[in-house]
C-alpha cells in the first residue's frame, strides 16, 4: 500500500516556506478559505479525503460487509496508529467509538458510582460533560468545581485540599473549548495516582495541537476525536483506557460485539477496550481516523506545538492592539485556540462578516461552557483556532479584517 504520509524535515521546531508551501497544496480547502475554525473541525489533508472516498468507492462496487472485510488490516493498523500517538501500552487500551462525546459517557458512566461519591472537575468543562455530572448527581453524587487560580487555569492547591475519601473521579478538559488555556494536567495526574482516584481526561481540542501522552499526563482515561486537530472525518471518536482498569470498568451498553453471547443465560464481557465499543460503525471514517493519524505523526505533534503556539501568540497580539477588541484568553501556558469580542459586535454578526471573506471562525455561546462564561459576565466570544498549515499572512489577514471592522463606525448595540 503506498505511504501517503509526507516526509518532513526531522527538525523538531524549524518549519521551512517549501514544507508550509508543501503540506497547503496537500489541504484543498487552503484554495478556498482562511480555515480557522480548527477547533471546530479542521481542514483535512488529501490523504484522509481520499482514504474515505476510496472505501466508500469499495463498498458501492462489492458491497459494506465485503469491503469491511477486505480493510480488517488497515482498520486494525488504526488502533496501532492511536496507540502509538497517545503513548498507550498497547491496542487493547483503544476503542474507536462514533464521536468524543461517546467516548467520555461509555468511560464515565462504566464508573461504579454510589451516593456521597464526589466528582472534581473545573470551571471550564464543556457542556456535554457537565451534564452527565449533573445527571449523576440526581443519583446522588456530588459535583465538586474546583475554582481556578488567578491566571484562569485549574487550582491545582485547592484540588488537591478536596481530595479526601469520598472523591472518586476527577475529570477535566485538557484544553476548554471557549479559551486559549491548558490545563495542567500532568500535575493533576500526579495527584490522582498518589490519591488512587480514577482521573478521566478529555483531550477532544489538544489531539493533534501538542504531543499526549497519556503516561505522561497520569490519567487513567483519555477521550478525543478525530475532526478537530486531527484533521480528520466527523462522526469518530476514541477512548484510551488504562489496561489496569479496563475490567474494573462496567460499560453501560453491551451488545454482540462488547460481550460474546455463550449461554442461553450468559455472557462474558471483552477484556479489552472495545467492550466500549458496538459492532456497527462508519468503516470509512475509521480509516480516515487513521490516515489522519499517521499524518500527524508524520507532521510530528512535537513540532506542530510550537509552531501553533507561536501562530496564536501572534494572533493574540495582532488582536489586542485594536481598539474595540478584546481577547478574552487565559492561563498560565496557552496554546492555538484565540477567543475575542468586538465591542459594538454581536459576535455572530463578526462570523457572517469574515465569512463573507472567506474567512472561518465561529462563535462560543454561554451554554456551551456555562460556569466559566457566567463566571467571567461572558453571553458570547468569537472563537479563532490556528494550525500549522495557517500562515503569518492569513494571521494578518484576519487581524485586519476584523480591525477593517472596528474601524468602519458600523457600531452596533447589542
């Protein structure tokens, strides 16, 4: 099979206009649009396209079964590839589900809960998650918010005064969808592990941004998805479970591919990760899952970090030097996600405006990260993310067009 992966210079932060030149002829979507909307869903690299279009092409001319079948060895090599990019132990600790969210519900409700058990988590969960703690406090669990520190990031001294016998998960995202902060969460790993406390991170918005190791960061689970910085297909997501606990886990749906069906009466679950998977899946998105993965280890996350970093600093700056313009990021290390309002601006009205530009952003509303937004007297924020196939120019494209915007006195009042 050829290796559509592209072959990079092996400098860990130098990024040559030949190779930024390179990897933008290999995304389509550069021809049409400034894509900064990579948080949302990234532009996908023409490998990932045509791996799905390929097997779609497959299953139409033999039929969804026999293409399956004919794939069983690249969609295995999927689970290798993810292993390898979150520093798992092995492909027994993967599963590939059909999108993050699934992944956090199947990781968290397989915990064995019990009343006066205490969840800790942050202020800036997305609104998913916070919804599942809520709806297992009706069970009675309690929901515990960590409050963060001045800089906007998680209090890591305060967590850890709450840890006391009766916690029994921590869960936070490691990037929050409505700020530019990272979490520090190989401190927080540190602390679950001495604590013995189950630690399930949501890394939807760093997979693909900054290397994830999932050793590294101490967690015992870890959830993410392949549209965002991946730059792969909507509708797939995965989970890494810790090998010690997989069978301490209790998967809230079963069927014929989590359990096998023995008895009349019986049934035994998998010992692997994919008991929190079902059989039926979206064979074309698995593989661009995985050609997307293979890409950004080719790409190496260890040199896109800097570079993202460096693209959003950049744009923050830009930002913060226009009048009228505010960026509303936080925390202590920041990474590709921007956030900003226009004053005068809905921030809906600025998406229209820049997309009539051809220029992606979108916007984050207070439902979606709803303690930390309130916390801050927040309703909306315009939402910016970089990625290593953006460019300075597109940075100063953006920034002008929005400052076009302050300057034309077309002020609006909310």
């Amino acid at each position: 099979m050829k290796d559509d992966r592209p072959t990079l210079a092996p400098s860990v932060s130098a990024w040559s206009a030949h190779e930024i030149m390179r990897l933008r002829a290999d995304t389509p979507g550069c021809d049409e649009v400034l894509h900064f909307n990579n948080a949302g869903a990234s532009l996908p690299p023409g490998p990932v396209l045509e791996t799905q279009i390929d097997h779609l092409r497959r299953e139409a001319m033999i039929g969804g079964y026999e293409a399956a079948e004919e794939a069983r060895a690249r969609l295995e090599a999927v689970y290798e590839s993810l292993a390898r990019l979150l520093g798992a132990a092995g492909v027994d600790e993967i599963a590939i589900v059909e999108n993050a969210t699934r992944a956090f519900d199947m990781a968290f409700y397989a915990i064995a809960f019990k009343p006066g058990d205490v969840i800790l988590t942050s202020s800036v969960e997305y609104a998913s998650n916070y919804v599942a703690f809520l709806h297992m406090a009706r069970r009675g669990v309690r929901v515990d918010v960590v409050p963060p520190d001045r800089s906007g990031q998680l209090d890591v001294a305060a967590l850890r005064e709450r840890l006391d016998g009766h916690v029994r998960l921590i869960s936070m995202a490691h990037i929050p969808t409505n700020n530019g902060l990272v979490q520090p969460v190989e401190a927080v790993g540190a602390l679950a592990r001495e604590a013995g406390v189950f630690f399930l991170v949501d890394a939807t918005q760093s997979v693909g941004q900054l290397p994830v190791d999932v050793k590294r960061i101490g967690c015992h689970a870890l959830t993410g998805t392949s549209r965002k910085y991946l730059r792969g297909p909507r509708g797939v997501g995965f989970l890494w479970v810790d090998r010690e606990w997989i069978e301490r886990l209790d998967p809230v749906i079963l069927e014929g591919h989590a359990a096998e069906w023995v008895d009349p009466d019986h049934y035994v679950v998998r010992s692997d990760s994919k008991r929190f998977e079902v059989w039926e899946t979206n064979v074309a998105g698995r593989l661009g899952l995985g050609a997307a993965v293979d890409y950004a280890l080719a790409v190496d996350p260890g040199r896109i970090w800097p570079r993202v970093r460096d693209l959003a600093a950049r744009l923050r700056a830009r930002l913060n030097a226009i009048d009228g313009v505010t960026v509303r990021d936080g925390g202590v290390e920041r990474g590709g996600i921007v956030t900003f309002t226009v004053s005068g601006y809905d921030a809906e009205e600025v998406k229209g405006l820049l997309r009539a530009k051809r220029i992606n952003v979108t916007v984050i509303r207070e439902r979606t990260t709803l303690l930390d937004m309130r916390r801050r007297g927040l309703r909306e924020l315009i939402r910016a993310s970089v990625h290593y196939y953006n460019t300075g120019e597109e940075v100063e494209r953006l920034a002008a067009e929005v400052g076009a915007l302050t300057a034309s006195g077309l002020r609006h009042a909310h």
